[in-house]
C-alpha cells in the first residue's frame, strides 16, 4: 500500500476545500488530478526535492511523488545556499522544487497520465533530515508503512465536522508538518497553511478561517501567551490545540491554559523517527492535573502522556535492563510506525523492533511518561547524573527567567560544573538563591549568566552543541548579568 491512499480516500469523499493558503483553496480531488499531474514530470527522477515554505504545491508535491514511486524529501528552505547545496548534492538525479517553481505546479498543461501508484509498502516514502542539535543531521527514513500506520492508529477516515479546519504553521520539513497534512486529509479537515508564524497572524486566521484544531512548538506556544497578556485568547472556533516537537516550560502551558480556557490542550511526543506522536496528553490530563490536589497528579502535567495505540515505551538502565515505574533511564519505542531507519545506517538502534529515542524518561505508576532530556545533555557533576530539565523547569519559575538553559562545562574538581545561561534579568546570586531553595544544592547552578536570546532551531529546540562552544570561547555572547539589564540589553 502507498501514501496515495489517502488522496484517493479523501478525494471520493466530497468536492469541499481541503487545502487553503492565501487565499486560495483546493480541494482534494484538485489535488489528486494536480498530483498525477506531478507524477508526469517525476517519474524519471531519484526523488522529490521541496526547497520552500508552505505553500499549495506542498501536498501537490508530496503526493506526485508517492504516485511516481520515489522518495519525497522536504528540506530546510533558511539553510544557507552552502547548507541546502550539500543535501541536494547528496540526492543526486533528484527533482528539486524551489519557492519559483512552486506555483508552475498547480498550473499544469494537458491531462495527466493515470498510473496506478507503485503498490509497495515497504519502499521510502519520506526522507527527513533530524535537527541535528547534539550531532550532524541525519537522512530518517520513512517508509509508506510507517506513515500509514500512524494515520489509521490515530484517526478515523472522514471523521471530522464539514467545518473543522486546522492551522499549520510548522515548516513542511518537520514531521508534524508532514502528518498534520496527511492526518487531517484522511479525517476530512480542512487543511490551512500560514506560510510562516506570527502570533498575532495566527490569532487573526484563527478567528478568519474559524480555525478548530492547531498544533504548535514551544517557542510558539509561548510567543501566543505573549501576544495575548493578561487576559483571554479571542479564538472562540479553537477546540484543540496541541504542542510539541520539543520540550515545553510548565509554565508556559500553564499560563496558555488560562489564556484559552476553552481549548482542549494536547502535548505530542514524538520523533522525527517515529513518524510523528508517540505519546499524548490529552484535554482531560490536563484539566485534571491543574484541578487535582494529589501532587502525583498535578505532576503529570509535566508530563507527555501515555503511548499511543499500537505503541509500546519501555525505560531501560545503561545495561539495557528494563526499569519499572519510577525508575530513570532510556526511552526505548516499538510499534508498526516507528522507523528508527537512518540512510545509510540501517537500523543502528534496532534489535527485536525496539528503537532508542535517546531521550531519558521514566514511566509512573499509571503509564505517564516523563522526559527529562536528552541523554547526550544529561550533567556528570562529583559522580551524580543530572537531568538539565529538572533546574529549568526550577529557574523559570523565577519571575525574572523568561527562558533557562543549565549546561555542564568542565570542572577540574567536579568533572561538570553547572552553568546557567538565562534570557530576562535579575540579580544572578538572587536567582542562584531562588534555586537552592527548591532543589538539592548539588544541582544549583555555580554560574548564571543572561543573554538576550538562546540559540535555537527554526522548530523551537535549544541548540545546546551552539551554547556549550560559545562558553569554551572567549568571545561568546553570554556574559554576567547586571541587576539593571534586561532582556533588550
């Protein structure tokens, strides 16, 4: 079977929009004679190269390639001419669609010729390149089976309301960019793409397109309960709105509960390996974590919920022994989406089906996972295995802290002394103080310096490799804060 199913399944359902972007709107039957379209012209290339932002011609490109049988691979659009001309050099024989040619694609001459799609289940479907922000990306492989099987686990086909619509504002090359499209196309909700984020935008579509359902990263989420203050969102279609993609301050989430008090909120943890959601916390969670006096309870509100269907999680010791409820350790993931396929690189991870995400979690009682990181950024400090997460969450707490990173750099004494790099102001030994008050003073940080922003991915994750090397470097940014500074500073 081929991702093309989907066209083919939403395209018989009904003649209604299925995809707007500025201002315009094609319906999935536009879209699947606009894709054979495609596939006309793909046929004799290695693969599908997409070189820009949101657009129509996404799904357009997206599905030719499924019908044409080749691999569809969306690339960073901001890399540099240096960055993007490496990958596409890696994929050679490739067509590459750049933002000039993105229009000539909905705008085909003649009628297609129709082919059935290459019914192999087992071939590429998608490349996607990792982040890369504690090594060099990565090409994941996705093949039709992995996507598939996270779209019929996850939703039922023609589900939606005629008038649900949900907003994508995530880059096409990110995974939940990719299955928000796929995901909503199957479940018959109109898909409506904004080409690149602005809060006050996003708010504004929201109310235009009577927008029900979005999936946000942090870094958005947190721009969204800026823009709208003290008081409450004005998005009264917005049903369900879910975050992701990367590790999201509770207090963040706490201060958008408030702000859209009747949004269902959903945390999705997921891999770019694992086709997307693994785990949810869903509307209930989170409703009864804010209400619930149990601190158990509460707690899960820092959580990214429990499996998906057709998903398992298990928690394993350095040896690769299975640890039970409430015991730290790596997060391994099995199930019919999960990939864990590198170019190249098989499956270096892989022994009867698991895939170590190389996060470090740990599972509670009632099957709640929590992450604490990346293990690549866990801390050694006097022989103690610290979690970064743990001291964040701790320091944006603080009034002062609009953002925390806590790095371990190298200590003669220690092996790892901590390091806190803050965006905000404050008085550095206040907020060392603020610290030592609420966790053990082997995880206080021995340093806190401000700077106006963190580094980051343009999908909201730290860049901790980027941090780390401005500390060893002299001319680094980061710098002592002044009680009088700010984050304008």
């Amino acid at each position: 079977m081929n991702i093309a199913v989907i066209l083919e399944m939403a395209a018989s359902a009904g003649d209604r929009p299925a995809v707007t972007e500025g201002g315009r709107s094609l319906s999935a039957a536009d879209l699947q004679r606009l894709a054979r379209h495609a596939a006309d012209r793909f046929r004799d290339r290695s693969a599908v190269l997409y070189l820009g932002p949101n657009h129509l011609a996404y799904p357009v490109a997206l599905f030719g390639a499924a019908l044409a049988g080749v691999p569809f691979v969306p690339l960073n659009y901001r890399l540099s001419e240096e960055q993007s001309s490496a990958l596409v050099d890696r994929h050679p024989g490739a067509e590459v669609l750049r933002p000039a040619d993105l229009d000539a694609l909905l705008t085909p001459a003649g009628e297609p010729e129709w082919r059935p799609a290459p019914d192999d289940r087992d071939a590429t479907a998608v490349v996607l390149y990792t982040s890369g922000t504690t090594a060099a990306p990565k090409a994941a492989l996705l093949r039709h089976r992995h996507l598939l099987a996270y779209v019929f686990n996850t939703q039922d086909f023609g589900s939606a309301e005629a008038s649900d619509a949900t907003l994508v504002a995530l880059p096409p090359y990110h995974v939940a960019g990719l299955m928000n499209l796929m995901t909503n196309l199957y479940a018959g909700r109109r898909v409506v793409y904004q080409p690149a984020f602005d809060p006050a935008d996003w708010l504004a579509t929201v109310r235009r397109e009577g927008v029900t359902h979005a999936m946000v990263v942090p870094t958005m989420l947190a721009r969204l309960t800026t823009e709208t203050g003290d008081g409450t969102a004005d998005a009264p279609t917005l049903r369900s709105l879910a975050y992701g993609g990367a590790r999201c301050p509770r207090p963040v989430v706490e201060r958008a509960l408030r702000q859209f008090p009747k949004t269902g909120f959903v945390n999705a943890y997921g891999l770019t390996e694992t086709a997307s959601s693994i785990c949810v916390l869903g509307p209930d969670d989170h409703w009864r974590a804010m209400a619930a006096e149990d601190q158990a309870v509460r707690d899960r509100l820092g959580s990214v919920g429990r499996p998906l269907p057709g998903v398992e999680v298990e928690i394993r010791d350095e040896d690769g022994k299975a640890l039970g409820p409430g015991g730290t350790g790596l997060v391994f993931v099995r199930g019919e989406q999960i990939s864990g396929e590198y170019e190249g690189d098989g499956c270096p991870d892989g022994r009867d089906g698991w895939f170590a995400t190389r996060d470090r979690g740990r599972l509670d009682e009632e099957g709640y996972l929590f992450i604490e990181g990346r293990a690549d950024d866990t801390i050694i400090r006097g022989g103690e295995n610290i979690a970064p997460a743990e001291i964040e969450d701790v320091l944006l707490r603080h009034p002062g802290v609009e953002e925390a990173a806590v790095l371990g750099v190298p200590d003669a004494e220690w092996g790892q002394r901590l390091v806190a790099v803050l965006v905000g102001a404050g008085d550095p030994e206040e907020i060392r103080a603020f610290a030592r008050q609420r966790l053990r003073s082997s995880k206080t940080p021995d340093t806190v310096l401000f700077r106006p922003a963190l580094p980051r991915t343009p999908t909201g994750k730290l860049l901790r490799r980027t941090l780390v090397a401005e500390l060893a470097d002299p001319a680094e940014p980061a710098r002592p804060a002044a009680p009088e500074e700010t984050a304008d500073a």
